[in-house]
C-alpha cells in the first residue's frame, strides 16, 4: 500500500466532487436542511390542545374547573358547546381534540358526597396526543379537587387531610422531558447516514458508466488502496457535515452537551467509516449510478428512521423486529449519542455500541474488498 | 377527439410495455411498499407498555408491599431488578438497565398509619421524555388510586362519622374513535399518504427525465403527438400505480392489521384521485427541472423530504413552531391524512371532509398547470 497512490485517488475524488455542483450541494445543503426541518418539525410535546367544554350545569364549581383548564399551558378552550352532538361535530371537524362534559349534578356531588367525575372525551385517532392530553388533563381536575379539598378545610376550619402517598418524581438526563433534547441527537446520525451513503454510492458506479474504470485498473493502484483514497474525501465531508449538525444542535437547538468531544469525534469517525464502507460496497455491487443511490436511499432511510430507536422506543417492537434493528448500523449510534449529549457518558459506558460499530466497519470493509474483486473477475 | 385518444392510448401501451419487460422496476413496486407497511405496522409505535422498573423497598411493611404489588400487576411496568440500596437503584437508571425506579424510604407505613403524607421517591431516566412523560402518568394514576383506596378505609376505620373524607374528582377518560390507544391504528393508514408520494413522484419524474436522458424524447417530440398528450400518456400509467398501491396497503392495513374501516370507499377512493393529481405534479415538474436521472434523484429528495415532514405523518403538526405549521398548508399529504384517518377511523364522509378535498384539489391543479407549463417550456 502506498500513500502517494491513495493521495493520487484521493486528490482526483475531491476535484470531481468540487467540479460537480449537485454533489456539494448535497453534502452540504441536506444536512442544513434535515436539521431545520426535522429539528422543528419532530416534536412531540404537546401545548395549547383546542379543548371544548359542555359544561352541564353552569355553576360557579364547574366554572371554576374550566377556568382551572384555560389556566393551563396544556389546553386552549375554544369553544362552549350546549348538547352531546355538538361535541361530536367538533371532534369530526378538527375544531377540538379534547371535550371536558361536567355533568348537571357536578357541584350536588360534590357538596353531598365529596365525590365526583368529569368526562373528558378525547380524540384518539393521533393515540400519542391521546394519552398525553388525557394525563394533563388528570392533572388539571387533580389540582382543582385539592384547592375544593383546601377551601373546605378553610370554611370548616379543621386541618386539611393529605392525599396518603405524595410522589416526589426526579427526572434525569433531560430533566425538562423536551422532546427536541430527546429526537436531536438521533437526527445527527440520520442526517450523516444518508449523505455518506449517497456521496459514496455514487463514486465507483460512476467510474463504470463512463468507462474510466478500465483506465483506473490499467494503473498499478491496488483495491486497497482505490477504496481508502476514493473514501478520505468523503470522510472530510463527512466530519465536516458532522460539525454543521452539532452547530445546529448545541447552538440553534439548545441540547445540552454533557459528553467530551473526544467520545463524540471518535465515535462519529467510527461510524462514518460504516456508512461510507455501505456506500461504497452499494456502489461495487450496482454498476449503474442510479441505481446504486436509489439502493443507498432505500437501505438508509426507512431503517434508520424506524429501527433505529431515535424516536421509536426499540423496547416497545415485537422480539422479531426488536432483532431486525441489530443489524441497523444507526441504533448503535443513536445509543452512542444520546448517551453523549444526556448522560454525559465516556467511552468505558458505552464500551458495547462501540465494539458493534467496530465489527460493523470491519465487516463491510471485508466484503467491500471482496465484491470488488469479484466485480473485476 | 379520438385521434386524441388514440394518440394518449400509444404511449399509454408503451410505458406500460417497458413497465412489463424492467423486471426491476417490478420488483420496486411490490417489495417496498408491502415492507414499509409492515415495519411501519410493527415498529412505529408511541405506546409505553411493560416499563423497566427498579424498586427498593427499605421499609419492609404491609403497605410499601401492596403499593409495589399494584405497579407489579399493571402491564404498564415491569420490575426487572429488586434493589437493596439507593445507590444500587440511581444505578440501574445511570446503566440504562431500568427507565423508572422506585424508592420507598424506611418509615412509610408509620406516616400512613398516623394519617399523614407519605413520600413515594420516582427516579425516572428521562433521555426519552415522551416515553417518559407517558410512564410518569402511568405511575400518577396507580399511586392516587392506591393512595385514594387506602384513605378511605383509613378514615373510615379511624373517624366513621365523617367518613366523607377527601374530595375526590374523577376523570373519566372516552378515547374516541381508538379506544383502545392502539399507535397501529394511527401509523398504518398513514402509510398509503407517504409511500404513494414517494413512489408516484419517484416513478414519474424518471420516466420522463430518462427519455430525456437516452434522447428518444426527442423522437417522440417529432411524431405528431402534442405535448399535453406525452404527458397524459406518461402520468396515466403512474396513476394507476397509485390507485393499485393505495388498494394494497388499504388491504394490508384492514385483513392483517386489523385497523378498521368505518367510513366510505368511495370517499377514499375520490381523495386518492385528486391527491394523485398532485403527486404526479410534482414528479412532472421535477423532470422539468433536470436533464440526467442523477439529478433527478436528488431533486426528488429535496422536495419529497419536506413535504414528508411537514405532513403530520407522524409527529403533530400542532406542535411545530408557527412559521412550519403555516408551510404545511401547502402540503398535499397534509390534507390526503386528514381524508385517511377520517375515513379509516372516524368514519365521516364529505360534509366534514369537503374542504381537504377542495385543498387538495386546489394545489394539485395550481401544480398540474404549472408544472405542463414548464414542460412545454423545457421542451424548446
């Protein structure tokens, strides 16, 4: 293996790639552009959910409830209704998702036998809003019994008897539970997968539709050494795309970074390795350049975006496909990440994804080198 | 008129030819999309079942075993590891090895039996703060029944006259449409929304940029066919690619997944049509845009990408910030998932639907005008 022919392939790869707009535009635009949208538009946490009330009874009590409700960051009460179709109707349009119905004998219950229920019809077909939306919601009518519960006590002046178990609920690692801390991380990796993996499918399918690559093997360069040199610029793209996306992330998004930067640049040049070394094998295996990046496109985006845990929780599949995301390059790093950015862990934590990705890296490189032969017999 | 026809018809009879003979291109169009369909149906899920659960129990009574047992028997968590120190416990959390741990501090039953407060400790790992944020509520819920229950019969064995006690409200939660909250249900109709983009604007804007590309554009620019007819000719195969996809995971998603179907085929059916016409749109305009399938592909992605994000496919478009959610308005796939879920779960028809469908029919026509336009344009 020598150096001066890997720089020879190296140097002739980086002026096809600056000659070659589409190229740099994308590995430079696509991550700005996947880190603007996917930072703003992947959220889950929910705010201001458009809210009806039917309000039953109308007294100063079940007023008092739904002012609890506008109160609340969670909910946005649009509308009063008068009847159970109404309710209906709303929820079909999409004016609300949530309708609070406080029964006629709501304040009578309560001054009677201190006991009593609200319904809180919700719209289900998003479930995840669903569930949210119902446990602040729990929360809201929560607080509302306790300041009943605290203005009785008051007007009959005994003290207030407290609820048998108070929970004391500590957070850690995104102590605020922001989704965006929780999703950003994750998109680092996919934003990397996908541009390492389209650049470098391109780069020896390329030379085979136009017919360089007899020239290029009528030269002394060994398989070796045209994989490393055609893979080194890329992988300057790629650190270089791996530090756009930090930037976005640290600066624009605010995720807390508790992690070294050593951890984050090993790990990350680990990885690239991987995703360049599918590219590339991609590119061997498919002669034409279509459809190599078509295959590159297929095999990145659907796995990474769902197997790869970065907003999936991978303990909520079934076995089957909790075995398919093994094979999901992106999970071990989106294990890495998280673990960087949240928890702050170093290498010695997070000894097993790092060892994946290593065999992942060799594996491919074998079987790179191999089809390449292959291709040439 | 039926010279028209005839004229569409031919180049209809050829696509659908090099269709039949690019065995590749076959494969493309069956694999995919029933592979997405069931990843999606199986993987994409925001539910928060079976919790990895640490507890540490340092009071050893009666009660702190009965609260336990209450989070032991709902399937929303899972003890994995019984821990004997509280350093032990912020271990598992700090390991990964448990997502929730719970601490009960030595004193817990005599506070209970006194009649006040006592504390319940919750570590929760909070890296996935939706699933987190959905556990915690799970807890709340166990924790106030338990604790309700246990007032109750407190003040009852204790003070019978007043045994009124606590003013307790309940909420009575009526998940409509899913009442069982089931993320399938929600996932899998909205796959026939995004695979039908995916791969209608994919097919066509190839088709039409490869004949650019090999030159028989040209060839066929010189034969009496009029431009409108070419691209009539090109874009009817790719429609019905559409509506066969569209049937496909309709199918998929109703026998194998079970989701139900409670509204109108042919509510659905009229949303697909006028949802194809902006599909093929922009696949058309793309191939305006580009003169190699190379840089057709990475048009397609950028303009597939966004309007895939924008489209509330899977994370609400409610919780974007303003700016994002005024774009989403010109996103067709927006409107085509709120016909989807409509129809599928809700089973409403057009006196609720009509303005998605307006919409829909609004950007496909302002699209399918600009991008012949274009087409023309790019042909001199």
């Amino acid at each position: 293996m020598k150096a001066r022919r890997i720089s020879a392939i190296a140097i002739k790869e980086v002026l096809q790639v600056w000659r070659d707009p589409r190229s740099l535009m994308m590995a430079l635009l696509v991550p700005v552009m996947q880190m603007l949208l996917l930072g703003y538009g992947v959220n889950l946490d929910i705010a201001h959910i458009p809210t009806c009330a039917y309000d039953e009874e109308a007294s100063p009590d079940s007023i008092d409830l739904l002012k609890h409700f506008q109160a609340s960051r969670y909910f946005h009460l649009v509308a009063n209704l008068g009847s159970e179709r109404q309710i209906a109707d709303a929820i079909d349009r999409g004016r609300c998702k949530l309708a609070i119905v406080i029964p006629a004998d709501f304040s009578r219950e309560i001054a009677m036998t201190r006991h009593a229920s609200v319904q809180a019809i919700v719209d289900a077909t998003d479930d995840n809003t669903a569930t949210l939306a119902t446990a602040y919601a729990r929360a809201v009518v929560q607080g509302y019994a306790n300041d009943v519960q605290a203005d009785l006590a008051l007007r009959l002046a005994q003290a207030p008897a407290p609820a048998a178990i108070a929970e004391q609920s500590r957070v850690w690692f995104n102590e605020d539970l922001d989704s965006r801390n929780f999703i950003i991380p994750g998109v680092v990796a996919l934003v990397l997968a996908l541009v390492g993996a389209q650049l470098t499918s391109l780069t020896i399918s390329r030379e085979w539709e136009r017919g360089t690559m007899e020239l290029l093997l009528s030269t002394p360069v060994t398989p070796m050494e045209l994989m490393i040199g055609k893979l080194l610029p890329y992988f300057a793209i790629g650190l270089v795309d791996a530090g756009i996306c930090l930037g976005f992330a640290l600066f624009l998004f605010a995720v807390p970074f508790r992690g070294a930067f050593a951890t984050l640049l090993f790990t990350t040049s680990l990885f690239l390795i991987v995703v360049l070394g599918i590219g590339y094998l991609l590119s061997v295996l498919i002669p034409s350049q279509i459809g190599a990046s078509q295959m590159a496109m297929f095999a990145t985006i659907m796995p990474i975006s769902l197997l790869s845990g970065y907003a999936f929780p991978i303990d909520q599949m079934p076995a089957a496909i909790q075995a398919l995301t093994y094979i999901v390059h992106a999970r071990y790093y989106v294990t890495i990440l998280k673990a960087i950015f949240l928890k702050g862990s170093g290498v010695a934590a997070l000894w097993a994804p790092i060892a994946a990705l290593m065999v992942y890296a060799a594996v491919v490189a074998l079987l790179a080198a191999r089809a390449f032969r292959r291709q040439l017999a | 008129m039926s010279e028209l026809l005839h004229r569409i018809a031919q180049i209809l009879v050829k696509e659908l030819l090099e269709l039949r003979r690019d065995r590749w291109a076959r494969f493309r169009l069956i694999v995919p999309p029933i592979v997405q369909v069931l990843v999606f149906g199986y993987a994409a899920t925001f539910e928060v079942f079976g919790v990895s659960t640490t507890v540490l129990d340092l009071d050893h009574s009666q009660e702190s075993r009965a609260l336990i047992a209450s989070f032991e028997d709902s399937s929303r968590f899972k003890v994995v590891r019984v821990a004997t120190t509280q350093q032990d416990a912020e271990g598992t959390i700090d390991r990964s090895q448990a997502a929730i741990a719970l601490v009960i501090h030595p004193g817990f039953a005599q506070l209970l039996r006194k009649g006040q407060s006592a504390p319940l400790q919750i570590l929760v790992d909070g890296t996935n703060s939706n699933s987190a944020l959905i556990a915690l509520g799970y807890a709340d819920a166990i924790v106030s029944t338990f604790s309700q229950a246990y007032q109750s019969d407190f003040l009852y064995r204790t003070q019978p006259a007043s045994a009124a006690g606590r003013v307790e409200i309940a909420l009575d939660d009526r998940p409509w449409y899913n009442a069982s909250l089931n993320s399938r249900w929600f996932f899998v109709p909205g796959v026939i929304a995004t695979l039908t983009l995916v791969m209608v604007v994919n097919l066509t804007a190839f088709a039409i940029v490869r004949e650019r590309e090999v030159g028989t554009l040209e060839q066929i620019m010189v034969t009496p066919i009029r431009p409108f007819e070419f691209v009539a000719g090109k874009t009817i195969p790719f429609f019905l690619v559409g509506l066969a996809l569209v049937s496909i995971i309709t199918l998929v998603g109703t026998l194998w997944f079970e989701v139900p179907f409670r509204g109108n085929p042919l509510v659905l059916l009229l949303g697909t049509i006028v949802y194809l016409l902006s599909t093929l749109a922009v696949g058309l305009a793309i191939s305006t845009l580009c003169r190699t399938q190379q840089q057709a592909f990475a048009t397609n992605f950028f303009f597939v990408n966004p309007m895939f994000t924008l489209s509330g496919f899977s994370f609400p478009i409610a919780s974007m910030p303003p700016v994002m959610q005024w774009l989403t308005y010109l996103d067709p796939v927006r409107y085509f998932l709120v016909i989807i879920r409509a129809t599928f779960l809700k089973g409403v028809g057009l006196e609720i639907l009509w303005p998605q469908l307006l919409a829909l029919l609004a950007i496909g026509g302002g699209l399918m005008s600009l991008a012949v336009l274009r087409f023309r344009k790019s042909l001199d």
